[in-house]
C-alpha cells in the first residue's frame, strides 16, 4: 500500500499519541449543565489568550462564523465580506440561511480588502436599502494562499466600523498561523475586533473543535444559537481536551510548517510547468499555476504518493502541517520533479 504525503489540507491531521491520552484521561461533565471541566477551561483560556472577556467551544469554524454573523446581525440586513473568503466562498450562503442577511462581497488583494473599498460599500441610510451592520475579515486568508492580513489594514478597518457604529468580526481559523509569522500577540489581533473566531483542527492539530470570543452579551447568545443548531454537545472535555493540548504544545512548531512551504514553493517554482507569485507564500499554504492541466497533474501525482487539490484547470494547492515532515517536503519536491 502507498503511504501518501497528504498535503490537500491542514485538516487531515490525526491525534498524536500524547495529543489521545490528553483525551483519554480528560475530566470530562455534561457541558450543556455547564458541568464540563475541560470545556471550561479551554473557553477560559482562549478568553485569556484573546483578551476579550467570554469564549464558546463549537464544533466547527463554519458554526463560529455562522454564529457571528447571527448575533452580530437581524434578518434583512447586508455584512460586508471579501469575495473569495471561507463565509462567502464555503459557507453553503449560511448568512442568508440562518441569518437573512445578505452578503456584499468585496474583490480583496491577496485576501484583503481596502479600507476605502469598504468605506464605498457601507449603505447610506435609506427606504431601499438593507442597513450594513457587519464586515468580516479572514486571517490568515485561505483561498488567497494563507496570506496575512495587514494588522494596518485590519486597525484602518477597525477605525472605521467603529466610526461607522457596525460590528468587526475576525474569521482567524488559521490566526496563530499569521502569530507565529508576524511576532503579533492573538490578544493585539483580537483588540481590533469585536469577535474572533479559531480552529483547533487545522494547524494546530486537534480532531475537532472551534472557538469563539468576544463580549459576555455577544457570547450569551451566541450560547443560545448554538443550541438552536445543535452545538449542544455534552461531555465535550473530551474533545476539548485535545485543543487544550494544541495550544499548549502545537503553535510555535507552526514555523516548521511555514518554512516547508517555502522550501517546497522556491523549489517547485524552478520547474518549467510551474508559475508562483512568491510573495503570496507568507504562511503554510501555497498556491500555483500549472501550465498542463491541473487534474491531470494531480492525478500523475497522487499515483506517486502525493495528495493535493487542483482547482479548476490551471491552479493548485498545497498546505503544509504537522504531520508532513522535511523529509517528505524533500519528497514531496521529488516527485514533482520527477514528473
Ligand atoms: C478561513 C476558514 N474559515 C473557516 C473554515 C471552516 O472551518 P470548518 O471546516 O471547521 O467548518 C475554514 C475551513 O477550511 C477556513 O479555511
């Protein structure tokens, strides 16, 4: 049997062997009583970490953003969201879904969106129009490449919400990613924010689990939705208990990650069916255009043990994590070599 490089995503990380007997061995309550040591912990630790003053543990990114877009938002209203981001891109419409609101999809560079294009995008006050009352921006960006979001761009746009009297959300699943990069402390990223959310099961390595924080009011209910969707989930410390052993174990090796990335970007870019803006390599994602067909690249290659993703007929991807060594970054180059 091939034993695959996976490098489709950051996501298809297994529990290390510590990382199941942190699991094995969690105390563990009914956390729908509130009951759940470990639950509990982590939600005050990541408060702590992000320095806003409640956190609620939920099962997916995709339910952290849903239910800030909920509490931040009513129904008919319209939130401000770059074009190619994980809420307007992969989020099956759950603004419109769960919160009757509309999206206003902004074209950012590299992932961000300028200020002065969101500033042109808020509604003026009128009968016609749906009232503007959320932006949301996503750190590191995904589509873009795992880019980082400028903290000058992200203050900019803080100032002006806030000017502007609409919420700031912070879709940051792969936040400790720009952390590790930037020097940028999770807490200074937050203080720009009025709500952030994380992932546990991406980078960082857990199973299972996302996070989101922000003031009591905006946690209370955000509380109350995730039961509504079912994010109810009882003796939880169980998956609590790998993010709590992430955070205490898997961030700062987020650089092993970066630098593979980079590594395999400079070296893949020397072949001659191979395009990359290496400015867009900022993190543990890379993007690039293939001059031959896509799928058939990523078919040749998976034959020779390396998993990756194409999108549409020219573009590919590739996310580097903490189950892909350099070694087998050195082998993951090999084989491109050897097509
Ligand atoms: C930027 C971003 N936000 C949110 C999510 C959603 O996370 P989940 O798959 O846990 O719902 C993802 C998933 O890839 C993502 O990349």
């Amino acid at each position: 049997m091939i034993k695959y490089i996976d490098l489709r995503s950051d996501t298809v990380t297994k529990p290390s062997k510590a990382m199941r007997e942190a699991i094995a061995t969690a105390v563990v309550g009914d956390d729908v009583w509130g009951d759940d040591p470990t639950v509990n912990k982590l939600q005050e630790k990541c408060s702590a970490l992000t320095g806003k003053p409640a956190a609620l543990f939920v099962t997916s990114g995709c339910m952290a953003n849903q239910l800030a877009i909920k509490c931040h938002t009513n129904p008919s209203e319209e939130i401000i969201a770059e074009w190619d981001s994980h809420i307007v891109k992969y989020e099956v419409a759950g603004p419109s879904f769960i919160s009757g609101v509309q999206v206003m999809p902004l074209k950012g560079k590299s992932g961000v969106m300028h200020v002065d294009e969101v500033e042109r995008h808020i509604r003026p006050d009128w009968y016609h129009y749906p009232k503007t009352s959320l932006v949301c921006i996503e750190n590191t960006h995904n589509r873009a490449g795992g880019t980082i979001y400028p903290l000058d761009e992200i203050k900019k746009i803080s100032s002006l919400t806030k000017k502007q009297n609409l919420k700031l959300h912070l879709d940051g699943a792969r936040i400790f990613n720009a952390s590790v990069e930037t020097g940028i402390s999770i807490e200074e990223y937050s203080s720009f924010v009025d709500s952030i959310s994380f992932c546990f099961s991406k980078g960082l390595g857990a199973p299972i689990g996302s996070i989101l924080c922000g003031d009591v009011d905006f946690i209370t209910k955000a509380h109350k939705f995730r039961k509504i969707l079912g994010g109810g989930m009882r003796q939880s410390g169980i998956i609590a208990a790998g993010a709590l052993y992430a955070l205490d174990n898997n961030i700062d090796r987020l650089k092993e990650d970066h630098q593979n990335a980079r590594h395999f970007a400079e070296e893949i870019s020397r072949l001659p069916f191979i395009e990359i803006d290496m400015d867009s390599v900022q993190t543990n994602i890379v993007i690039f255009i293939t001059k031959k067909n896509a799928s058939v690249i990523r078919e040749k290659l998976e034959k020779k043990g390396l998993l990756l993703t194409n999108d549409g007929v020219n573009k590919m991807r590739v996310v580097f994590h903490l189950d892909v060594s350099i070694e087998q970054t050195e082998q993951a180059i090999e084989i491109f070599k050897s097509l």
